[in-house]
C-alpha cells in the first residue's frame, strides 16, 4: 500500500469517527425532540438525563482525539 493510500485510509478513519459521534449526538437530540413533543414530564426528564449521560462522554472523546499532547518526554538523542 502506497504513502497516499494509507493517508487517505488514515483521513476516512478520522473522518467517521467524528461523524459516528455527530450522528449518536443528532439521533440523541431527535429522542429528545421526539419525547418533549409526547408531552409526559417525568419521561421527558429521564431521557433527557440519559441522553446526557451518553452524549457527554462522547462529547469529551471527540475532544481528547482533537487535542494534542503537551506532556510529552523529549526525543533521545
């Protein structure tokens, strides 16, 4: 496999992991939507406090991957 192939491959595998995250997120946000329109207010309240205990998480890996590390040891030379 080429240099280009595996950067290509290496920029769709970072690519669907940002989308697999933006769409858990959006399917999250329509469950919710879905369930304040029923109108019941203790169902409501506890989709939306599972909704966020799923979507903080992925909130804070999508975060962690985009950030670079400053805590590294300096190269041996």
């Amino acid at each position: 496999m080429g240099t280009t192939l595996r950067a290509v491959r290496a920029l769709i595998l970072l690519a669907g992991f940002y989308l697999l995250g933006f769409v858990m997120l959006g399917v999250l946000v329509a469950v919710d939507w879905a369930v304040a329109e029923g109108g019941v207010g203790s169902v409501t309240a506890k989709v939306w406090i599972v909704s966020a205990l799923l979507a903080i998480p992925s909130c804070r890996a999508c975060s962690r991957c985009a950030r670079p590390r400053t805590n590294r040891r300096p190269a041996y030379s």
